[in-house]
C-alpha cells in the first residue's frame, strides 16, 4: 500500500535494543544499546556510508581492520561488525564511566598514584599496538574511557594506521593540543614516536589537569609545541617531571621508547613492579575521586 508501519517497542539492531544516544560525529551517532538475551550493555556506532565519499570510506573500513586485529584488556573490544547496503553498524564494548577527559573537569587532577594506574594501562595498550604495527595517531584524554571498575579502555581508532620501519606516514592526525611537533610542520614520520609525544601531553593532562600546550587558536599553539617549553606545576614530583620532559622533545629520535618508559622510576618507583596487564578493581580509585 506504500504507507509507512511503526513498529511499537524499541529500535533494534540485530539482537541489540538500542536505549539512547551517546555520542555523535559528522557522518556517525553512538548509540548505548542492551542484548536482549544476555542483558549486555555495548556501544554501536552507526555510520551513514551514503555520507562518505571513497577516502572517507576506506578510513572507516581501515579503522574496523585495525579493531578486529587488536584485542587487549585496555583497549575497546570491538565485538560485531553488520553492514547493509547504506549503512554500517559497529558493535563494541560499552566503557560506562565515560572519558578520562570528563571525569578530570568533574574531580580535578590525578594524585601521582592514581595517575600512575591510569598511566600504566594506557601505556600498555599503546605497547600492544606498536607490537602490532599499528600506530593510533590520536591519543589524548577524550579517547580514553573509564569502564565500570575504573579501568582505562583506549578507544577510537578512526586516525590509526599501520607503520613500518622503512615507510614514512605524513598525515595530519589527531587533535592539536596532543600533536608533535613534526606534525605541526608537514614532516613525514615513521609513527610510533608521535604517540610517545600524545603519551607524554596525556601523563601532563593526567596529573596537572590542564594542558602542557594551549593557545586562543592553532598559530599560536604551533608556536608553543615547536618552542618545546611548558610550566611544571609546583606540586609535581620531580621523577613525573623528569619522565614527562624525556617524552615531550623535540627531535623525535631522541624520545624515550615505550620499553624505556615501562622501566622508568616514576613508572616503576622503588622497585615496585606493576603487572604487565593489570587490571586493577579500580575501588580505591573511586575513593580518591571522592
């Protein structure tokens, strides 16, 4: 008859009910959604492929190549992907404290200890994928979620790429404030090193509660970030201090691996040896940010 049917009950994604909206881009919404067996609550992106055009869609299509490949407990799980002809649903873990980001403008800075937890379990997700060639191209404080019990779940993988030592990537990436310097000026980079530089802004977000590089527009960012020079906060402790300005330098060669941020003193003070994954219950850290 032509006529439109309205189906009574929640809009359903295969075996998903979908509950409400939590997030959206240009061409994607992020919807919260519940199995409706199992009770699981999960994340879907839905992206409107009619939106994009080829490169665009191919960066999506790479982003879900990248997802599948990855699997580690600091890292989103993406668990299903569903296509049609239009559209494209992306089904993955559900982090249901939100972003780090959020939750520092809610509480405030990190106590050293904390930060150090949180620290810990991106650097290993940051490790996992070097491992796998990958590099993220878009660490910062947005891009990492808090799940239920306080763990660091790395998301967002839309600027990711695969690297090889021998092959240089030139694309701008990522969010300014977290962006290398050699990204700033059109330079060709292997990849790795501009995620140590990210880490090294994330660890200053994470313990200062404010930016290492800020200005009222990206001229005079750029000019910041290439000066290399930022303010140490009177309450952080030196061992943080000395990590953050071997991450933050200039010439790329000359920044701190991951290896040598893992045995690094404030990484691992007095000897202390943090479990290679660990995924901590995360209780204590809810007491702090009380």
């Amino acid at each position: 008859m032509g006529m439109a049917v309205k189906v009574k009950g929640p809009i359903r994604v295969g075996l998903y009910d979908i509950e409400r909206t939590i997030g959206k881009g240009n061409f994607a919404v992020v919807k919260l959604a519940r199995h409706r067996i199992t009770k699981t609550e999960v994340a879907i992106k839905i992206i409107d492929k009619t939106q994009l055009d080829p490169a665009n869609l191919d960066k999506v299509y790479r982003e879900v190549q990248i997802m599948k490949l990855l699997s580690h407990p600091h890292i989103i799980k993406l668990y299903q992907v569903m296509e049609t002809e239009n559209m494209l649903y992306l089904v993955s873990e559900y982090a249901s404290q939100g972003e780090i980001f959020d939750f520092i403008s809610t509480h405030g800075r990190m106590p050293e200890p904390m930060a150090r937890r949180k620290f810990w379990q991106v650097l290993s997700a940051v490790e996992y994928c070097h491992n796998h060639k990958v590099v993220h191209r878009d660490l910062k404080a947005e891009n990492l979620l808090l799940d239920s019990n306080m763990n660091v779940k790395l998301a967002d993988f839309g600027f990711s790429n695969f690297f090889s030592a021998n092959t240089y990537l030139a694309t701008w990436c990522g969010s300014p404030p977290y962006a290398a310097p050699e990204v700033f000026e059109g330079k060709r980079y292997v990849g790795p090193e501009i995620d140590i530089w990210s880490l090294g802004v994330v660890l200053y977000v994470l313990v200062c509660g404010a930016l290492p590089f800020d200005g009222s527009n990206l001229q005079v960012l750029r000019s910041r970030v290439l000066s290399g020079r930022f303010r140490i906060p009177f309450f952080m402790s030196s061992d943080c201090e000395n990590l953050i300005r071997k991450m933050l330098v200039l010439e790329p060669s000359k920044r701190l691996s991951v290896e040598q941020i893992k045995r690094h003193r404030w990484v691992q003070p007095e000897g202390v040896t943090l479990a290679p994954l660990a995924v901590s219950s995360g209780a204590s850290d809810r007491e702090a940010a009380r």
